[in-house]
C-alpha cells in the first residue's frame, strides 16, 4: 500500500490532519503520522517505508531522500521550498511540489498584526500612529503581495510594488503603483513589506545600501527568508539610523544583538507564524494531499519545482 507520511516539527492544525487523512484514505493509501520530533533520527526512522513526503518547514536533506527508498514525491505545504534539497531529490528520481497562493491570506493578515502592533508602541499604553495615508512597498507581488495589497487598501494605505517578473499593467489594474527599480521602492515608502524567495539572486540582498534609501521612520516587515537579510548591514544601519524599525517572522540569527541594542526597534515571532492559521493549515495541507494523489495516481506534475 501506498503510504503517505506527514512530518511536521510544527504540527498541523488537528481539523488539518484529519481532512488531509480523508482526502489520503480515500485514494486507497496510508497516513503516517510524524509531529513535534525532537531530533532528525526520528525524522530518518519514519520516512524510511515512505512512499510520499509532506512537509512544513522541516528540512528533507540528502540523508532524508536517501534514506526513504521508496520515496517517489515530496510535497512541501507552502509556497517557500529552500528546506528541501532539490538537487538531491532530482538525482534519485524524487518529485518536489509546492503549494503556492495557499498560505498567503494568512501570512498577509501577519504582516498587518505586526504592522499595528509596532504603530501602537507594542500596546504599551502610550500614543502611537495610524496605518491610513502611510506607503507602503511590496517587494515582490505574487500571491501573499496581492493580499497584503488587498487589505492595505482597507487601512486607506498607497500601496507601491516593485516585481520584474509581474508585468506593469497586472500591478495597475489591481490600483497598486507600479515602481520600475527596488531602489524607487524603498525611497518612496516608509513601510517594506518583503515577499521574495531566498535565491542565488536574493540573498543577503537587503543590505545597507537598500535600506540607507527608506524614509524617516522606514519600517521593513519581513514575512519571507531570514536569507534574504544581510544581517551585518542590517545591524550597521540601525546604529547609523536611530529611526528604522524590523519587524520579522523569523528570528535573526543575531537576535541577541538586535535586542540588547535595539528592543524597542525591533519584533520577532518567537517561531515563524505567518503560515500558522487553522485555514492555511486545512488548505496547505489538503492541497497537498491531492497532490499527491493526482501524482501517483494520474502522473500529473502541475506543481513540480524541480523539472
């Protein structure tokens, strides 16, 4: 029998589970269960009888597909898939999937929380300010840039969008002002709001250069890669910049020194939350499950990542 393994160091929602089971069940294949593991041998136990992977954002390395003989196909329940190693899923034969525009709703109201959170000095009782008539800057406009656009028109916000792979006239037609180069976007807005992948091309991109161009008062939200932040010039500008604020989903690396220097200026998630609703949960997760089953069953590759 076909057997289909969760592995979630952060568990799905249990209403997730259990769709994700009946859609599995249906199709004549068997669910194994893999949450909250505490070291990678229990993760290399369970995956070794698999014959299909869904994960989060644990990490299927090499010694993850090599050890699952039988695995055929590992489908990530979110957009991002820097956790799983494509090349070595690609040399064994292995399929990777994503889930894209799942997730985004979700991680979009969080980049809002944060944002209101941050406006209202962290609810300490003191005067803050008002999102409405703020700009706000969409580095990238795929699916969770959409949304937050979408919900930043609610707040009365001017919503910019700096993508080259988005055509002009898409970014228009949905009232977003369209910005031709990132450096036009972050000297326009006083908030940043980052949705790009952690590439080759992305890493360690927001440096000091980029961020020296924001506004007084510049805010940058990060719900994306902690890659992507060059956290050495991150640091460098919030000491030459007593105005800037970081608003993030995922710790830096150097939390402590952001803190000690900078707690007043800077908001972390204790774990990154941005995909941690029970609706993302049930959508991410029942797509993927379908994935899987449209793959092994009809050989369809829609969401393949690593052709």
């Amino acid at each position: 029998m076909t057997k289909v393994l969760i592995a979630t160091d952060k568990p799905f929602a249990p209403i997730a589970v259990k769709e994700i089971r009946e859609v599995v069940e249906e199709a004549g294949f068997e669910l194994g269960l893999l949450e909250g593991y505490t070291s990678k041998e229990e993760l290399l136990s369970a995956v070794a009888d698999a014959d299909a992977l869904i994960v989060r954002s644990d990490i299927a390395d090499k010694d993850v597909i090599d050890t699952a003989a039988k695995l055929k196909i590992i489908v990530r329940a979110g957009a991002g898939y820097d956790n799983v190693d494509l090349q070595a899923a690609t040399d064994k034969g292995v399929v990777v999937m994503n889930t894209p525009g799942q997730n985004s709703n979700a991680v979009a109201e969080l980049v809002f929380g944060m944002m209101v959170y941050h406006a209202r000095n962290f609810f300490n009782g003191k005067s803050g300010f008002e999102l409405k008539e703020k700009t706000l800057g969409l580095h990238a406009y795929g699916y969770v840039g959409k949304n937050v656009a979408r919900i930043a028109k609610g707040f009365g916000m001017e919503v910019y969008a700096f993508d080259p792979f988005i055509p002009k006239e898409e970014i228009e037609r949905d009232g977003v002002k369209w910005m031709g180069t990132v450096e036009e976007l972050y000297k326009t807005c006083q908030y940043i709001s980052l949705h790009i992948p952690a590439n080759a091309q992305t890493k360690r991109s927001i440096n000091y250069a980029l961020l020296s161009l924001m506004p007084r008062k510049g805010v940058l939200v990060n719900t994306a890669r902690a890659e992507v932040i060059n956290e050495e010039e991150l640091l460098k500008i919030f000491a030459d910049r007593d105005d800037l604020a970081y608003l993030s989903d995922i710790l830096p690396a150097n939390l402590a020194g952001f803190q000690d220097a900078y707690a007043t200026r800077i908001f972390c998630t204790p774990k990154k939350m941005g995909a941690q609703t029970q609706e993302a949960n049930v959508n991410a997760g029942i797509a993927a499950a379908k994935q899987i089953v449209a793959f092994i069953r009809h050989g369809d590759r829609t969401f393949q990542v690593n052709k």
